[in-house]
C-alpha cells in the first residue's frame, strides 16, 4: 500500500534554532513527494515538491527537505526557526493507485517558541 | 490567493438540510479533489476528477455527492448529513499529463468549515 507516515504529532523548537519535520513514504515507482503546511481554518499551503533530480530541494519561506531514497525519507528542515513558522505540516506524496492522487500523513504541528 | 476558491467558507446546516458546497479553480488544470479534514484525523481524500470523469469515490457515503460541469468547477452536493460530519471540507486541483508526469503540484482552497447540528 501507498502511505506516508508522520512519526511526530508536535515538535517544539525555540526561536532560531533549527528544525526537522519528519516523513517518511512507501510508495511503488518513483516517488513524488511535496510537503505543505496549513494554518489555522486555513487550506493548505504548498512549500515545495521533489520530482527528480537534487536530492536537496529549497521551498518557500527558507524550508528546504532532504529526499533520502535508501531511508525512503522527506525530511522537512529549516536552519533558523520563526515564532511565525508555528503551524501544521504535512507531507505528501502523489501515489498511482487507480488514480494519480495525493496522499497526506497525519500531520506535525509546530509549535516554535519565543 | 491560490487561484482555488471554494464557497461558502463555513456552513451550519441540520441534518435535514440540502445544501452545496462550490470550488472553482481559475488555474486550468484538469483534475479536482474533495477532502475532508476532522480533528485529530489525517486527510482524506474523498473524490478526484479528471478531465470532468469521476476517477475515485473513497467509500464516501451517498449523503455526499460530488458533480463536476466542467473542467473549472467542482461542487459537493449535501443531504440528510450526521454530526460526525462536521469537519473542514477541502478542495483542490492539479495539472495531470495523459502519461501520469507530474506537471505541477495540487493547489488548495481555503476550505469551508461545516457544521451539522
């Protein structure tokens, strides 16, 4: 079965210090990945996507993940985090099962202190 | 804000009621989903469309019944609902190739929040 898995329910992480979102995906052929994050009575919002190449991929918002295909990984990461970056994340890949469609894990809230 | 827009943002409506819920996308893509989001529970993907052909029903209840007229909008048609219900009901779409490549990533609506009492 096609799935991603968020490990993490809530992260903290104080003010300027750097973060990880976890995620990790099971998916047959190859993967596509995206995360976005989503703010409160908010839809969601798209932060970035791997397809192919880098296994380094920047998004908006300083965000950048790390496409790991041994550890079938999309870790979400940030050097220097933002009291404003506090949110729900959700990762994402776009799996053919039928249909091409996006399946999200569970989501991480963030919650970055001041 | 992200070229989805979906109407009304929140809703109340008895369980007696029919109502619609509308998401119209200005992006040009040819496929459209319907989420749902409850609290403490992950996304779930509720019908998706391409080029206007239902390709998916996720085991959605007959209360729900989605209609697409055309490749710009999506509706969500509501009758004799539960509480259980209630929930943040999310739209979005996506520029699919006929060879399944990915052209770009899905774009979301704000969502409207519905409530059954």
């Amino acid at each position: 079965a096609q799935s991603v898995a968020q490990p993490e329910d809530q992260v903290n992480v104080a003010e300027g210090n750097p973060l990880t979102v976890k995620c990790t995906y099971s998916v047959s052929g190859n993967p596509y990945l995206f995360w976005y994050v989503q703010y409160p009575n908010r839809g969601l919002q798209f932060l970035l996507k791997y397809i192919t190449g880098d296994n380094l991929v920047k998004g908006s918002y300083g965000f950048e993940a790390e496409f790991n295909k041994s550890q079938t990984s999309f870790h979400l990461k940030k050097p220097s985090a933002l009291v404003s970056d506090s949110a729900l994340y959700f990762c994402a890949v776009r799996a053919l099962s039928g249909t091409y469609k996006y399946i999200f894990g569970t989501g991480t809230r963030l919650k970055v202190l001041a | 804000e992200t070229g989805v827009t979906q109407t009304p943002r929140h809703l109340v409506m008895g369980m007696t009621n029919k109502k619609s819920l509308k998401c119209e996308q200005h992006l040009g893509h040819n496929a459209m989903y319907w989420y749902k989001q409850s609290a403490k529970k992950p996304l779930e993907l509720m019908f998706v469309y391409n080029f206007k052909e239902q390709t998916e029903n996720n085991s959605v209840p007959s209360r729900f019944s989605p209609e697409c007229p055309n490749s710009s909008h999506l509706f969500l048609h509501l009758h004799t609902l539960q509480p259980e219900d209630s929930a943040l009901y999310l739209c979005a779409s996506s520029q699919e190739s006929m060879r399944g490549r990915v052209d770009t990533e899905a774009f979301f609506g704000q969502g409207t929040r519905l409530t059954v009492v």
